[in-house]
C-alpha cells in the first residue's frame, strides 16, 4: 500500500485493523461458512485478476453475499482484501465499528460525496479490489436485473484519472431463496470488461452489457446448487 494511501486511510478512520481482520476471516471462512452451508462453490475463479485494479461486480441476493465474496477472492486467493462499498445506514452503530476495521467505506447512494469516490479511486489505484453491489439493495425476486449507476460512474471516473480498471460480473446463488442451514451456496466470476467511452449513453451500453453478465453468472451459480435445471 502507498504511503499516501495509508495516511488517507488513517485521516478518514478507514484502515484495516490488524488484529481484527484475520480475526474475522477464520471466523466467518473457516468456521460460520463451513458451518451453514454444506457445500460452497466457486465457479470461474481464473477469470479473477490478480493484480491490477480491480472492481467487483456482484449480484446481492442475501447478507451472505458479503462472505461468499472474501472467500472467492479474498486475501487467502488474491493476497488483497474485498473493500466493500456500502451505504451509509450500514455504517451505523456496532456494524458500522466492525465493517470500519473490516475495510469497508461508506458512501450516500443518492448523492455519492467525492471523498467517498476519490478513496475509492485511490484504493483501485493502489491495485486494491473494490465491491459494489451495482444494483444498490438486496433483491430476492427473480425480476430482470436492474442496476444503478454508481458502479459506471465511478469506473468512468478512474478511467478519467489513468487507472486502468477491470470490471468483474459476479452472480451468488443459493439453494433457497433465503439461505438455510444446510443449504449451497455458490459464486461465479465472469470474464472482466471495461468502461469504454464517456458519458450517459457509454453507462447505458455498458450497464446492459454488465447486467447481462450478471445475469448469465447468477443462472451459472443456480444451476450449480440446485435451483434451476441445465439447458439440454
């Protein structure tokens, strides 16, 4: 991590906490995980990049998402954490105290401040991976795919400032609709895309493209655990 970074992660209260991060990824990888699910799937792992800047593009069906992902691609695979992106009404209380130390960051969904989207930038510029759920909300409906935005913008932004960033669909799928003891999981990566061009119409070709490889993620992810059948 650059020493810039580090000082602008110290002033906003944002860096890791040491003791506490290990802490958390034994306990929810090795222990909460495997104790819930009795099995837990990562398919298309070689489409994760290594190194680079990096922004992690998951469908959000379940709090569980939020673990899935660190496992599939955290630090014990790619040697970075996740640096979740999450709105402010997260940030709150005893959550919020954890996820500060966890390495998440809060931003207003409606009106995003530029501290929050230049650490974001920073971070992806420090060959961090950055999630943000590009759909904004938990949706356990089956209804088409509908994303916001932010994630375009923002990736439109780094692009701006010379980081060359990649930009990874991700669908989650579970064996029920609300996770249950017992049940799958399951997470698969598709081939990373970039941002190409600039303003409204660039975001709106580009969320179509992106949501479409969500989507083809997400029935990637439901076939493997169970919830729909393989096309013959």
């Amino acid at each position: 991590m650059s020493s810039a970074l580090a000082t602008r992660e110290n002033a906003l209260g944002l860096a890791i906490d040491p003791f506490l991060a290990p802490l958390a990824m034994v306990t929810t990888q090795d222990i909460v995980l495997r104790q819930y699910f009795r099995e837990r799937i990562v398919l298309g792992q070689e489409n994760l990049p290594m190194k680079g800047p990096v922004l992690l593009a998951p469908t959000h069906r379940s709090r569980w998402d939020a673990l899935m992902l660190p496992l599939a691609a955290g630090r014990r695979v790619t040697g970075r954490d996740c640096r979740f992106m999450v709105t402010l009404d997260e940030m709150k209380g005893l959550q919020g105290w954890f996820l500060h130390r966890l390495g998440c960051f809060p931003v207003n969904q409606s009106k995003p401040s530029l501290t929050s989207l230049r650490y974001a930038i920073d971070l992806m510029a420090d060959g961090q991976q950055v999630v943000v759920f590009p759909e904004g909300k938990i949706n356990r409906n089956e209804d088409p795919i509908q994303l916001h935005q932010g994630l375009a913008r923002l990736a439109q932004l780094a692009q701006s400032q010379k980081v060359d960033v990649q930009i990874v669909p991700i669908g989650l799928g579970y064996s029920e609709v609300i996770p249950k003891a017992f049940g799958r999981a399951s997470i698969c990566f598709a081939e990373p895309m970039k941002v190409v061009g600039t303003g409204r119409e660039a975001i709106k070709s580009f969320n179509t493209e992106l949501s479409a490889r969500m989507h083809a993620a997400e029935q990637a992810a439901l076939q493997a655990v169970g919830r729909i059948k393989k096309a013959t």
